[in-house]
C-alpha cells in the first residue's frame, strides 16, 4: 500500500466492508512479510478504518436494555 485512505473515503462504508478493508490490508502487509509499524502509510490507513468504525458504531441506534 503506498497511499492513504482517509476518513472521508471510508463514510460510505458500512461495518463489515471497513472490516473486511482492514483484514485485506493486514494481509496484505502479512503476505509481504511486514508489519503495521513497517508502513507508516498503512498504520494511518488501518487507524482511519478504525475510527470511521468507532463513529458509525457510536451513531447506531441502540435497542432497549432490560
């Protein structure tokens, strides 16, 4: 991966594509046998994803707890 995907690409998302994205580029990295902290580029890419999931997981309506 040799760019970043900002939050704004991701919105459009929904939870299991931003997962599934996350998974790829993890393997990804994995297949060339590098970690996260190896690509400063992906590490931002994979803490965007993260966060886009936080928001939408934020915004979810919740059902009523008994």
């Amino acid at each position: 991966m040799t760019y970043i995907i900002t939050t704004q690409e991701l919105e459009h998302l929904n939870e299991m594509e931003l997962r599934q994205k996350y998974n790829a580029i993890l393997n990804d990295l994995s297949r060339r046998n590098l970690a996260a902290a190896d690509c400063p580029l992906a590490t931002m890419t994979l803490e965007n994803i993260q966060r886009v999931l936080q928001r939408k997981r934020a915004l979810k309506p919740r059902g009523p707890r008994f």
